[in-house]
C-alpha cells in the first residue's frame, strides 16, 4: 500500500483515538452524586509562583463515597487549595480541619440527574461529530490520491477502513456514554 495512504489511515486513527481520550477525560469530570478525585482534575492551585494541578502538590483520597479528602503536603498550602477550590467550577465548598480539606459530595436531584445526562448526551454527540469530521477530511485526502495517480482499488479499500474506523469509534462513544447515564441515574 503507498505510504502516503498509510499515512493518512494511522492519522485519521490516531485523531479518532484523541477524541475518545478527550471525551474520556470530559465525561470524568462530570460529577454523577459519589465522590471522585477527577472532579479536581482541573484545578490549578499557586504554588510559589507556579501554577501545578492539584494532585502534584497534595495527596487526593475518597474515604467514602459521599467524600472527597485532600491532605496538602505543605499546611501552608491549605489557604491557596481552598482558594482554587472556591473560584473553580466544581460548586462544593471546602471544609479545612487545619490538617485535610474535605468537600462533601452533595446527592444530586432527580432534575440535576437530568441536566447532566443532557450534558453527557451533548458531549457524546460533539466527540461523534469530531469523529465524522476526521472521516470526512481522510476520505477527501484518499480521493485527491486517487485523482493523483494512486488505485482507485487502493483508494476504495482505504475508504472501508476508514469507515470501520470510524464505526468503532462511534459505538465506543456510544458505549462510554450510556456507562455515565447510568452512573448519573444510578441513586
């Protein structure tokens, strides 16, 4: 096969698979009423001067279901944890003991189990959407290489392996979508 069409196949995958990753991580931060340390994925808290994820500078537990706890490894950090905390979007306020934060995951109403499933639905059908695009742009680069010179039996049977490329994708996000339904309708 030309390395040209090789070339295309192993990006159009490999795109395919950073829409699958991105959505992984957007789903997980999608709280569905227990306690996960990935909902604190994305904060950023100051330290020294240098913007460092939560994780790099304290130790991030789940007791129980219901509880995130987040033990700084500096107690001076405390203060600036709580900080990030509060400005970022995660919408529960900290506890300090002086020692562990802990955020007390609140249970989710029947109408915010709604919400969010519509949200999931939402990303599913972007990330299936960043899928059919990357379809569409390799299938347009196989047909310029046909119009180029290259098989047009070449040319077709790169076309079907794009496609079931892309059949796989779509089923696994529809597969990654229904879990997190679930998990968010699921009292």
């Amino acid at each position: 096969m030309n390395e040209e069409l090789e070339l295309y196949l192993s990006m159009a995958d490999e795109n395919m698979a950073q829409t699958i990753d991105f959505l992984e991580k957007t789903l997980s931060r999608i709280r569905a009423g227990k306690a996960s340390v990935r909902l604190l994925d994305g904060i950023r808290v100051d330290y020294y001067g240098t913007q460092m994820s939560l994780d790099k500078v304290s130790n991030l537990s789940t007791p129980d279901p219901k509880t995130i706890a987040i033990q700084p490894w500096e107690k001076n950090m405390i203060k600036e944890i709580e900080k990030a905390i509060m400005a970022s979007d995660v919408g529960i306020t900290p506890v300090n003991n002086g020692e562990i934060i802990r955020l007390a995951v609140p249970p989710l109403t029947e109408e915010r189990r709604r919400q969010l499933t519509k949200q999931v639905k939402h990303e599913g059908e972007e990330a299936k959407i960043s899928i059919r695009n990357t379809r569409r742009d390799s299938i347009d680069a196989i047909k310029k290489l046909v119009k180029d010179g290259l098989s047009e039996d070449l040319g077709k049977d790169a076309e079907a392996e794009i496609q079931k490329t892309h059949d796989k994708f779509i089923k696994s996000i529809d597969e990654m979508v229904a879990i997190k339904e679930k998990e968010i309708m699921t009292v």
